[in-house]
C-alpha cells in the first residue's frame, strides 16, 4: 500500500507569507530611504556621546552643544576644501599629463603587464576633472556626498533634530517595544549606537592620521604627487590588509622611481615601521572593541555592499555588519537565559 504525505498548509500561514513578500517589495522600492536613515543613525550615534555629556556634565543645552559640533564641522570641510583641493587637482592634472612618460620610462616587465595605457589616462583624467569640479564649493562636496542637495539637506536637519530630541525619540521607541521584550530591545539599541557611533568617530580618525603620515612620507621621500597618495591612503584605510598593501606598493614603487633603491628601502621601512605602530598602538587605542569583526568578514561585507549600492554601500557595510552582530550576540544571550 502505498504511503501518500498530505501536506497542510493553515490559511494564516499564507497571509503572513504574503505579508512578509509585501514587506520586502516595500524595503526594495525605499531602499534609498533606508539608506538616507541608516547615515543619520551613523551621524547621530557619532556626535550623540558629545552632546550628552556636555549637557550632563556642564548643563550645556543640546541644541547648542549640536549647533556647535555642525559649525565646528563645516568649518573644516571649508578649511579642507579651499586649502587641500587645489593643490591636489594640480597633482593630479600633472599625474594625468605625466603617467604616459612614467609607463614608457618602467621597465619592460612592467610595460608586458600594461598594455592599456590610454585606458588608466582615461581613468585618471576622469578622476581629475570629477575632483576639480569639488572645488565649485562646500555645497557641491555635500552634493556629490549625498547624491544631492536635497538628500543631505534631510540627513542634516534629521540627524540635528535627533541630536536634540534623542532622550525624547529614545523613549518614544522603547515605548513601541512590547514589554517581555524591552530589556532585550534597549540593550540591543544601546550597544548598536555605541558600537556605530564609535566605529565610526575611530574610522575617521584613522583615516585622517594614516593619510597625513603617507603624504608626509611622500614628501620627504621627494614623491612629486603626495598629496594625491595620501588621499589614497586615506580613502583605502578602511579596508583591511588590501588597503594597506596598494598604498605600500604604490608609495614604495613611486619612491623607486623619483628616488631611486635607497630612497625605496628607506620609504619601506618606514611605510612598515607606521603600519605596525598603527596596528600595535593606534587601533587597540583608537578603535578598541568598535566593531570587534575580523578582517575577512570586513572585506565580504565592503564587496557584498558594494555590489549591492556602489561605494555608498561599502562604506556603510561595516556599520551595517556590527549591527547585525550586536543583534545576534544580544538575541543568542537571551536564549541562553531562557534555556536555563
């Protein structure tokens, strides 16, 4: 006799199936939203440790506290904008003009390998006129930031308002969770915020101090396009490992080239002797637990976030990935607790 497996299927089941169908189209279709919120929810949970300090420790308003920091930054942009371009789209309109003579001047091994010259002056061109366009203004970087003068307007005024209402907004959604849940959700919050925010505050300051050093190498190793490797160097921080070895490769071979085999050995070691102060002294420092990821996982969320939203998408994987970690890690412990 045969055995037949009857399958049921109850008609709840198939709403919360749909439901749940319904739910992604609409994420799909305000995806850009989404990703509007989560670069506020970075900027907030960045600047957020300032302004609440200030205000428990000096009574300092959070509104001004907030209006400060936003003054404070955009002082800097303007500072980096109007000193820093210029002279770095000079480099890189002389790297466009010069990088034909460099090819045809490296040796034969290096020319078997490129074989597209004119591509990379394509490349390097278009790179050049993109950056020179930034110097029409603070306005236009935030717009080539952004996506548009209207997206960071919206990211500007939220991230201020939740900077100001943030005890007020925090209450607001704890209130929305149900109450068996509460304790789980506002640890999950506190932990996402802190881990983003200093994440974040860390990447930065890495960034900055790793660009400043390599330019400053560049310099002193008599490397004509400083700047333009230490805004690499900047830019590649973020990856790990990869970034480091291209900016090496790319500094110690320019050393080679302008300076000759001393002047690279010299570059080298002190390229090495900057990158294990960096992983010894300034991560530990400087980041701490922030993330608390490793680097292979970091490198699968820059390349899934980058085939997903561009370079947007890349730069927020990470965040994105140490929330979803916070998630797992604080939903495992509940279990944990539950099954005891």
């Amino acid at each position: 006799m045969e055995n037949k497996l009857k399958i049921e299927i109850s008609v709840s089941t198939i709403i919360k199936f749909f439901l749940i169908l319904v739910g992604i189209i609409l994420l799909y279709f305000v995806r850009n939203v989404i990703l509007l919120l989560f670069i506020v929810l970075i900027i907030v949970a960045a600047l957020d440790p300032f302004v609440t300090r200030a205000n428990e420790l000096w009574k300092i308003p959070r509104y001004a506290t907030s209006l400060f920091l936003y003054l404070l930054l955009l002082a800097l942009l303007i500072l980096c904008v109007y000193i820093l371009i210029p002279p770095f789209v000079m480099q890189m309109n002389e790297l466009q003009n010069n990088f034909p003579s460099y090819i045809s001047a490296a040796t034969p091994y290096i020319q078997s390998l490129i074989n597209h010259v004119t591509d990379w002056q394509k490349i390097l061109t278009t790179v050049s006129q993109s950056i020179g366009s930034i110097t029409g203004g603070v306005v236009d970087v935030t717009v080539r930031i952004f996506g548009g003068i209207a997206s960071a307007v919206t990211i500007l005024i939220i991230s201020f308002y939740l900077l100001i209402e943030r005890p007020e907004a925090e209450k607001y959604i704890v209130g929305l969770i149900p109450s068996k849940n509460r304790v789980f959700g506002i640890k999950i919050f506190e932990e996402t915020s802190y881990k983003i925010g200093r994440w974040l505050r860390g990447q930065l300051s890495l960034c900055f101090i790793m660009g400043t050093l390599t330019a400053i190498i560049a310099g002193f190793a008599g490397i004509p396009y400083a700047l333009v490797l230490g805004l690499i160097a900047f830019l590649l921080e973020v990856v790990p490992v990869v970034g480091v070895f291209i900016v090496g490769v790319l500094v110690v071979s320019s050393a080679l080239y302008f300076g000759g085999w001393i002047t690279a050995l010299v570059v080298l070691a002190v390229f090495l002797g900057m990158h294990e102060l960096e992983s010894s002294v300034l991560i530990p420092k400087i980041m701490g637990k922030a993330v608390n990821l490793s680097p292979v996982t970091i490198l699968i969320a820059l390349l899934i976030g980058g085939t997903l939203a561009g370079i947007s998408g890349a730069i927020l994987s990470i965040p994105g990935v140490a929330a979803l970690a916070v998630v797992f890690q604080e939903w495992r412990k509940v279990k944990q607790i539950e099954s005891k």
